[in-house]
C-alpha cells in the first residue's frame, strides 16, 4: 500500500465547490474509493492517471456529482516510498463535459 493523503489546497477545493450538505456523501461515495484505488493499486497511478501539470490527474464520473478531477503528484513531504498527494479536485454536480 502507499500513502495518500489530501493536500491542504484539496481540502479547499472540497469546500469551495460542494455545498455543505453533500460533502460528506462526497467524501464518503466518490473520493474515498478513489483515494483506496491509488492506495492499493499501483497500475491506477502508473497506468491510468494521465499526466497534468506538475502531477497526474484521474477523471471520474461521479455518484454523488456528474463527475470529478482528482489532481495528484508526490508527496514530498511525506519519507515514505511512493506517497502521494491529492493538490486539487475539480468537481461538477451536474453535466460533467465529456
């Protein structure tokens, strides 16, 4: 398993974009899972991220939203052998472009 965590700037992201009633659910039912996959799998990060930016990015369609961005990229901060860091989401609740 590596380590992945959410960045402070993720944790924003979540805020600015989810009203407060459907964060949990968010969290819960569409980032978790994916967040588990990167941890467990090493082909979600090596295969199926493709690169963005200064890290890779996964595209999701939702089930508590249409669909969602999930921003990744080492995790410097963190010693440990493959961590990672979710630095963003980009989230649309309805008519997620294709």
């Amino acid at each position: 398993m590596r380590p992945v965590r959410l960045g402070g700037s993720a944790f924003d992201d979540l805020e600015a974009q989810l009203p407060a009633d459907r964060l949990d659910d968010f969290r819960r039912h569409d980032l978790r899972p994916v967040l588990e996959a990167l941890s467990d799998d090493d082909a979600v990060w090596d295969e199926i991220a493709v690169p963005h930016g200064p890290g890779r990015r996964l595209s999701l369609v939702g089930r508590t939203v249409a669909g969602f961005h999930v921003f990744v990229t080492e995790d410097i901060d963190d010693p440990r052998p493959g961590s990672l860091v979710v630095f963003g989401l980009d989230i649309w609740l309805e008519d997620f472009p294709e």
